[in-house]
C-alpha cells in the first residue's frame, strides 16, 4: 500500500466516522468522554490543528460545523441533554487526581 492509499483510505475511514456521529446524535458528547476520551469537539479541535500543520484556514467554528455537520449551537439545542449526575461523577473519576 502506497502512502497515498493510506492517507485515502484513513480520510475515508475518518468521514465514516464523522457521518456515523452525525447519525446517531442520541451518543452524547460526554458520553464519548467518558468511555473513548474524545468527543466531537475534540476532532473539531484536531482537523484545526491539521489544517495549521499544513497552513490551510479553518477556525475551530468551521471544523466544528463539520464535524457536527451544521452550526454546533444549532446542534447544541437539537440534541444536547444536561448531563446527569451518574455521567459527571463517571467522567471525574476518569480525570487523573491532582495532588
């Protein structure tokens, strides 16, 4: 495999996974926190980086909306629940202690 091949191939995989996301909006961010330490604002945040690793614009906003494929307030309001006490004692105790 070509390292072509691969780039094309882990694009696709990572689109798979920005539309599997999209479509299942009931997973709640902080439910990924809690059990794959990354949610959607996270690969928001890494497509920013990787477009400044390669001098490309995009904003954190614009990553945002495509990563939750439409402006992320209007996600936020569509699909986002308060999380419950159980989810933020299970993400805390996921944080490593400070001393």
């Amino acid at each position: 495999m070509t390292s072509t091949q691969q780039t094309e191939l882990e694009a696709a995989a990572f689109r798979r996974l920005v539309s599997h996301l999209q479509t299942h909006t009931e997973v709640q961010n902080i439910d990924l926190m809690i059990t794959a330490d990354f949610c959607r604002n996270c690969l928001s945040k890494w497509l920013t980086a990787a477009a400044q690793e390669q001098a490309l614009e995009l904003n954190y906003e614009q990553a945002r909306e495509m990563v939750y494929g439409m402006p992320y307030g209007e996600w936020k309001d569509k699909f986002q629940t308060e999380a419950t006490p159980e989810q933020l004692a299970a993400y805390a105790a996921k944080k490593p202690q400070e001393l």
